[in-house]
C-alpha cells in the first residue's frame, strides 16, 4: 500500500514534467498511478474476502505512540477500487478533453494526480491523525482544482467558497478525532471501530465528524458549493465531484457509523442531513438548465441518500448504501464525463440548445442512456439492484415495528428517487433528444401547425469530430454499471463483511429479481412518479417559480463572509495604526500581564522560597553592568547608529557571558551573528533618517519605561521559575552520551544541530532562505534577475600607468575618490583569505571543537561584507561570481539530501554515519556523514549574508541617484 501511495505522489512530482515532455499524453502514464491502486486492491481481493486484512506500519513519532499506519479493509478495498479505477479513467480521458496549447496543464496534471493519491491515502488510513492529514490534502487540491481557470471569477469564487467550507468543517471533525483518541487510548481506527468508547465526549466527538462530512458530501446546509464548484473542468467535475472528494464524507460516516450508530444523535443528525438533502438536490436539479447543473444538484441528492443508507446503522441499509455507493460513482462519473464530451463537440451546455446529438454523437448517447438508466433505477442495472436493496431494508423495518425516524427515512428514499427519475430523464432528454423549434408548443403539436409537423423540429446541434477517448472511458464507465448488476451474488459476497459489522438490522440482499414484492410496487410508483414529473416539466418549473427557492444557504454564506470581511477590516483599522511601538507594546504587555499574573499567583501561593545567586564571579557583575548600561542608552538614544552600535554593545557582552560560563561555541555564534547584524543595519540606516523622531517623547516616556521594567521583571521570574516546575528528566541530559555515541562528535551543540536535531536546523535554515527572499522582494524595484554586477571594464589608466598597475582591491576604481579609504583596501587584502580559511577551519573543526557550518558560514558572510565595505558592489560581484539564490537552494538541497540518501542505506532520515579512514600522510580520518549536512548549513548562511549584501547594499547603491566613478567617466 506504501509503495502505491508513493508511486502515486512521484507521479504527481513528475508531472510538469511529463507534460512538457509528451503533451497531453502524459496523462497516459499519469494514469498508472491511480490504475496502480485499482490494480493492488484487486490483488488482495482474497486476502480481504478472507478478513486478513493487510496492515503497513511505519513509526512516526514512537514517543507518542503515533504511526503511519495502513489497512485495507472491506471498506478501503472497495473505496480504493471506485478512487483507483473512476481515477485513471478520468486521467486517461484529460488528454483527450484538453486543448493540445492548454495554459496550465502542467500544474492541473500534478494536481489532479495528487489529489488522487491524497484519497488513495485517505480511505486506507487506519490512524487518526493520518487520516486528516490526507483530508486535508484532498481540500487544498480540490481547491486548486476547482479553481483552475483562475483569470474566471466564477472559478475564483467557487474554489474559495469551497476551501473555506470544506475547512471548516475539517476542523470541526479535527476536534472530533483528538477526542476519540485520548477516550479511546489508541489512535487506531480499527480498534476504536472495534471498541468504541462511550460518554458525553464522544457523543459530541460523534456529532463533529458527522459536521465534517457534512461540509465534504455537501449535505445540507452545506450543499450549495457543490453546484458552483461546476466551474471546473469537467474532468474534476468527475472525479472530485461525483467518485472521490465527495465520497469522502460519505466514507468518513461509513467508517464511523458501525462504531456510532446506535447514538441517537448520529441517527436523527443522518436523518435530517441525509434525508433533508435527498429532497432538496432532487427539487433544484428539476429546475436547472445546464446538464452539469443537473448533474451537481442531482449528485448533492444521491450524497444524501447514501449518507441515510449508510448512517442509520441497518446491516441491509449499509449493504444497499455501499452498493449504491459504487454505482454512484460509476453512473455520475460516467454521465460528467458524456457532459463534457457534448460540450467539446458542441460548444454548449444547454439543454435548451442541445438537439438531436442522439443521431450524431451515438456511442456518446449509449454511454449517457446507460448511465441515465442506472441512476433512475431501472433494471437491470447496478442503480437499480442498489435501490431495491435499500427500500427492501426500510420496507422491513417499517413493517417489523421500527419507530418513526424509519418511516421519515422511507418516505423521503421514494420521493426522492421519484425525483431522481424526474431530472434523470430532463437529462437525458435535454442532452440527445430532439426538441421543437422555440415557437411549438412544448406538449405537442399546436392545432394550427403545419401538416408536416416535421417542421417544427428542430434542426440537430452540429457536432464537431470527437476523439475515442472522449468517448471511451465514459462508455466503459456506462456498460460496468450494467455488467455489476448482472452479478448481485457476486456483490454481495465481497461487500457483505462490511455491512456485518454493524451492531444491528438484520443481513441484507442484492438481487437482480426479488419477485412480485411491495417493494417491486413501490419501483414501479417511483418510476411513474418520476416520469409524470418530467412529462409536466414546464408545469413544474412554473410552479417552482412561484414557491420557495431554497438558496436561503448560500445568501446567508455570502452575508456572513461579508460581515467578517468587514468585522475584520473594522478589527485592523483599530489594531494596525502603522506604529512600531505600539505594536511592540501590546505583545509585551499581554505577556507581563497574562503569564506574568499566573506566575506571580503561584509564587504568591506558598512556593517553597528560591535562594538566587546575582553572580558566581565579579566579572559577571561587570559583563551585566556594561549590558544594563548599553540598554539604558540605547533606549534613550535619539540618533538611530548610536542606538544600532548601543545594541550592538549588549550582543557582544552577553557573549562574553557565555565565554564566562564556559560556552566558547555561543560566544563564537553570538559575537559573529553580532558582526554581521551590525553591518546589515547600518546598511539600512543609508536610507533612513539619522534620528529616530523630532517629536518629544516626555509623555510617553513613563510609560514606556514601565512598560520595560515589569517586561524585564517578568522574563527574569520565567528565567528562574522554568526549571523549578519541571517534572521529569530532562532530554538534554542524554545529549552527551547520544552526541559522541551516535553523532560521532564531543561539540554537543554542533551535533545537537546537525545530528538530534537536524530536522528543526533544516526548518531554520528554510526561514532563512524565506527571509532572503523576503528582504528581495521589498528592495527590488525591478524583476529580480541572477544577475552578478562584475566590472565589465578595467580603468585603461590603471592599465597604461606603470605606477598604479599593482591595486589593493580589482573594484576600488569604481568609488568616488572621498569614499575610498587605503588603509582599510590594504587590511581587506590582508585578512580576506585569512577569514576564508579560518571558516574551512570552523567548518571541518566544528564537530569536536568550537564552529560548525552555521559559525564558518557567518565568517564567510563577514569576509564578503569587508569586500562590499572597502570596494563597493562591483568588488562584491568580484569576491563572489555566483548568485545568491544557487548557495541557498544548493546548501537547503544538500541539507535536505543528505537526510533523504540515508534511506537509501536503509536507515533513518538524517541519521549519521561515522567512517574512519586511513589516508596516506594525513593518517587516521574520522570522517561523520554530518559534514555534509553542516557544509549545506554553511552555504545558506553564505547565501542569506551575499543576498542580504546584494539587496540591501548593492541594489540600493543602484538605485542611489549618486552615480559610480566608471558611469561618470562613461
């Protein structure tokens, strides 16, 4: 299952790929993915008919007994068989659908495969947490899916409305899943399948995963994203909408309800959401006029049927529901994809427009009559042996003394399926019949019609030449809902162990002919019904123009959008004045006030007393006394350098605290991160004005100071009072053992980087490639290039003079005479190399002494500042020919990769490997796969500091009106 899923994923990676390389026949091999899992699933046909069922776990966090851990049981098998195979049919029928010069097929081919692969994820998770993980993931693709076309607004607008209501409702179902977890003790779906928990908890737990299927299956009040999600393509149409995405509420109620069904709550909530959506898609796809909304509104009703099948808790109610299920996905899936094949071939969607295709489009007509059929229910097709197995269960439990909530549920399962039949057949009519020229009358002929009524047909809709794989997949789709029906024994058998484990009912049937029933009564009712309304369909649609139109739903959506848009404009026009301090002084104040009120109540409570050392040596008093000072002043400082230089002061104090107190590699770090900070603000301030404001600040002032002092105050109280609440062993205490035994290093803070932590140093250093790019992107006022400013030119006089052939710096020419300082080109040339190899030194020598790839990063980084400073951006294009952004992506994929290669040896991810060598004339190499990790450390901080000095010093001295010496001699 695994190797499915992530074969799936690859594929999805591969995509732009693919696409660019082989067209829109990459979706051929794209489709293997999805036709992979199909394939798995009936491989272990037996092995699941058998209940041994297979399980793949993979630790995830053993700390907290957390996994990633797969299962293919009844219920996934059958899901993975209907999101594999609808999958790789709708794959295989996008390259025939899209335009050959299609914008954005690329990233709609990796999308549409990953999303296939996220629901392959989804229906075969057996851990909690996973399963979120993969719902999640089904509403973001879903989102860029539906939102495909996004120069259209109606796209825009359906693919926002649906992440924001599918999100919500996924976060409803979060809080329902950490309850059944901590109630149940095990993140195990099957177990908790198995052994459902009780109590008011997990009723409410119950109440929130039925909130999220809801929102997923489109159930009311939540049905009316589904119909304007129809501004996707139609092949998303397809799959998300009609076999997959969908479905996933459906099946989070079908994996659940075996355990909650018997709660009242569950059963009355699918009742109303259930059966309330049945009734009410079925009444708005009566009115609509466009095949895909007949369709959308159509699906919203079959979803409600299937959730009510499937929720009351029955045995035959779960084996009609997950029958129906299937047929459901074949029939709509078909029926899109016969939509969109018409709407290729004829330019339109309207039913109104459409006429005669049944001549000209014939294999197109067989597939939507076949599916048609099967979704009205009509024998023998899978549609039909599914509704009669779902009205024979409710007929018997009406009969057998069941209480109400089965005679609502039986009753609303006919008027429902009347109405299905009833806009089943307005599509099908709408779609390949022949309709009357607009001025006949829409019952017949009218009395004064010609004698040849022929002339008043209209003439067929011209088609254009269609493709076979517009037509093929759709045509298959159409001729399995028929051929399944033809083998009920078979069905049932395989889906029967599902529907058993369901607490009560008794076991139901699937056949084909059941013999002169009430049920077979109650067909024939539903389908007379059905056709009665489609015959009066202008009757009807006249009527519904004068009675209630439920769009109450989506009116009530837009408005509250609105009212928070505006309840958030209101929240930041009070909140976000522009002003950095007060900005500043509401975090710090929420901080002294609220932790701080908790903290002083606990010291005020009776804590035993702590005795506080101020210092263990005077020289710490004296390091505090500088820093306190250097505050102090930088506080009150009105010139902005001097407040930078001040902070600057306090930086390098403090890691002289550290030397003090042992810690030479802190001291290192922070000295250098000093350096380079210095250099990046005063880089800044060239911008900005010399003083921070001309406005007096006594009326504030006090209040600031205080703001400060209780902030301070507070912080210290954390300081202290942390390590006096802990209550266990701390993790740190093993870091030397684990550092030099598995990390191969005695520098504990180096390994504990590179090596125990690696996973936070890679997090670290992608925000530093994120901050990069964000500083970039505000400086820039051009399209940013990888363009490195070199001296295009050398001074022909420093070529000709034999007296200034020898310079200190290549680009110290380029500055204006009284910004050129000889000395410091002198001390530049000097120590340039030097700081190169100290930083080799840092890098090899970190593992066991004081550096490491983050400290010899930060030397480079200064090296190349010393550059910039002494000769200016043409001297810092000389020191380094290479842009930025090849060091940040380069050390963040070397990093990353050398994590990923440890799989290949069959450990874990950034596991180390320790290797010694002998080498000829060095002798014995202790050599740590680590390295490799802390050199990628190295080239982001490289990165970062040349980005930083490109940004905020080379591009702001070109766009400094002052022009370079070269440019003026020019």
């Amino acid at each position: 299952m695994l190797s499915v899923l992530l074969f799936t994923f690859l594929l999805a990676l591969a995509a732009p790929a693919l696409v660019a390389w082989l067209g829109r026949r990459a979706f051929w091999v794209l489709a293997l993915g999805p036709a992979s899992a199909a394939a798995y699933a009936l491989a272990m046909t037996p092995r699941v008919t058998a209940g041994d069922f297979p399980t793949t776990e993979v630790p995830w966090v053993p700390g907290l007994h957390l996994s990633i851990t797969l299962q293919l049981d009844t219920l996934a098998w059958f899901m993975l068989l209907v999101v594999g195979g609808v999958g790789a049919l709708v794959l295989l029928y996008c390259s025939a659908y899209f335009a050959r010069d299609a914008l954005g097929l690329g990233r709609f081919a990796a999308v549409l495969t990953a999303f296939a692969a996220a629901m392959v994820g989804l229906v075969v998770a057996d851990d909690l947490l996973l399963l979120f993980v993969f719902w999640e993931l089904t509403t973001v693709f879903s989102y860029l899916l539906i939102g495909h076309y996004a120069d259209r607004k109606a796209s825009r607008r359906a693919a926002m409305q649906a992440i924001v209501v599918t999100t919500a409702g996924g976060l409803a179902m979060l809080v329902g899943l950490i309850i059944l977890g901590v109630v149940g003790d095990t993140w195990r779906i099957s177990e908790l399948v198995a052994n459902p928990p009780s109590g008011t908890a997990v009723t409410w737990a119950a109440v929130c995963l039925l909130a999220g299927a809801a929102t997923k299956s489109a159930l009311i009040p939540f049905h009316f994203w589904l119909p304007a999600a129809m501004a996707a393509p139609t092949p998303v149409s397809a799959y998300l909408h009609a076999a997959a995405m969908v479905k996933a509420g459906v099946y989070l109620v079908a994996r659940f309800a075996p355990a909650f069904a018997d709660l009242p709550v569950w059963r009355w909530l699918v009742l109303v959401l259930g059966g309330g959506t049945l009734l009410l898609g079925g009444y708005q796809a009566l009115r609509q006029h466009d095949l895909k909304l007949v369709l959308a509104f159509g699906t919203v009703s079959q979803l409600g049927l299937i959730v009510l099948l499937l929720g009351l808790g029955s045995q035959a109610l779960a084996l009609a529901g997950l029958a129906l299920l299937g047929a459901h996905a074949m029939f709509k899936a078909a029926l899109f994809l016969v939509v969109g094949a018409v709407d290729v071939a004829t330019g339109t969607r309207d039913l109104r427009k459409l006429s005669g295709l049944w001549r000209t489009m014939p294999f197109t007509t067989v597939a939507g009559v076949l599916a048609t059929a099967s979704m009205i229910g009509f024998p023998p097709f899978a549609g039909y042996v599914a509704k009669e197995a779902a009205l024979e269960g409710l007929w018997h439990d009406v009969t057998h003394g069941a209480g109400a909530l089965e005679t609502i549920a039986l009753f609303a399962v006919v008027v429902g399926s009347a109405l299905t039949v009833a806009y089943g057949l307005r599509f099908a009519w709408g779609a390949f019949g022949t309709k009357r020229r607009p001025g006949a009358s829409a019952a017949g002929v009218p009395a004064d019609a010609p004698r040849d009524a022929a002339a008043t047909v209209a003439p067929a809709t011209p088609v254009r030449r269609q493709q076979w794989l517009l037509v093929t997949p759709p045509l298959v789709l159409a001729v399995l809902g028929l051929a399944v029906a033809l083998a009920p024994a078979t069905g049932e058998r395989l889906l029967a162990p599902y529907a058993d484990r369901y607490p009560s009912g008794e076991p139901g049937h699937l056949v084909l002919w059941g013999g002169f029933t009430p049920v077979l009564a109650i067909t024939v009712l539903v389908l007379l019904a059905g056709f009665v309304l489609f015959w009066q369909r202008a009757r009807v649609e006249r009527a519904q123009d004068f009675l209630w139109s439920p769009r109450s739903a989506e009116v009530t959506y837009r408005r509250t959008m609105r009212r928070l848009d505006d309840l958030a404009a209101d929240v930041t026009a009070a909140t976000q004045r522009g002003s950095l301090p007060v900005y500043l002084g509401i975090i710090l104040v929420v901080l002294a006030v609220a932790p701080g009120a908790v903290l002083a109540s606990g010291l005020v409570s009776g804590h035993p007393s702590v005795e506080l050392v101020l210092w263990d040596r005077p020289a710490d008093a004296a390091v505090v006394a500088v820093v306190v000072v250097a505050c102090v002043l930088a506080a009150r400082a009105r010139r902005r350098l001097k407040a930078v230089v001040l902070v600057g002061v306090a930086g390098y104090a403090n890691a002289t605290l550290f030397m003090l107190h042992g810690a030479p590699d802190l001291a290192l770090t922070q000295v250098l991160c000093e350096t380079i900070t210095l250099v990046v603000m005063v880089l800044v301030l060239r911008r900005m004005p010399p003083y921070f404001t001309d406005r007096p600040l006594a009326a504030s002032r006090w209040l600031r100071l205080a703001v400060g002092v209780v902030t301070g105050v507070v912080m210290m109280a954390f300081t202290v009072a942390a390590p006096l609440v802990r209550v266990a062993e701390p993790i740190s205490a093993h870091f030397a053992d684990e550092a030099y035994t598995w990390g191969g290093g005695k520098n504990i803070v180096n390994v504990t980087l590179v090596d125990i932590r690696a996973w936070d140093t890679v997090g670290e250093i992608s925000v530093l490639l994120v901050a990069a790019t964000g500083v970039a992107s505000l400086i820039f006022l051009r399209q940013r290039s990888g363009e490195v400013l070199r001296l295009s030119r050398v001074d022909e006089v420093s070529r000709s003079d034999p007296h200034t052939r020898r310079v200190w710096l290549a680009a110290g020419s380029t500055l204006e005479p009284e910004r050129r300082s000889v000395l410091f080109e002198v001390v530049t040339r000097v120590i340039f190399h030097a700081m190169i190899v100290f930083a080799l030194f840092l890098l090899f020598s970190g593992h066991n002494a004081p550096g490491g790839g983050f400290a010899a990063g930060l030397v480079v980084g200064t090296a190349f500042a010393v550059r910039y400073l002494a000769g200016g951006r043409y001297e810092l294009g000389e020191a380094a020919p290479i842009s930025p952004g090849v060091l940040l992506g380069t050390g963040l994929f070397l990093s990353a990769g050398v994590g990923l290669a440890t799989l290949v040896a069959g450990q874990e991810v950034l596991q180390s490997t320790i290797v010694n060598l002998h080498v000829p004339v060095l002798g014995e190499v202790h050599l740590v796969t680590s390295l490799f990790f802390d050199i990628g450390v190295m080239l982001v901080v490289v990165g970062l500091v040349l980005d930083l000095l490109r940004t905020l010093g080379a591009e702001i001295d070109r766009q400094d009106p002052r022009p370079a010496r070269e440019e003026v001699d020019a």
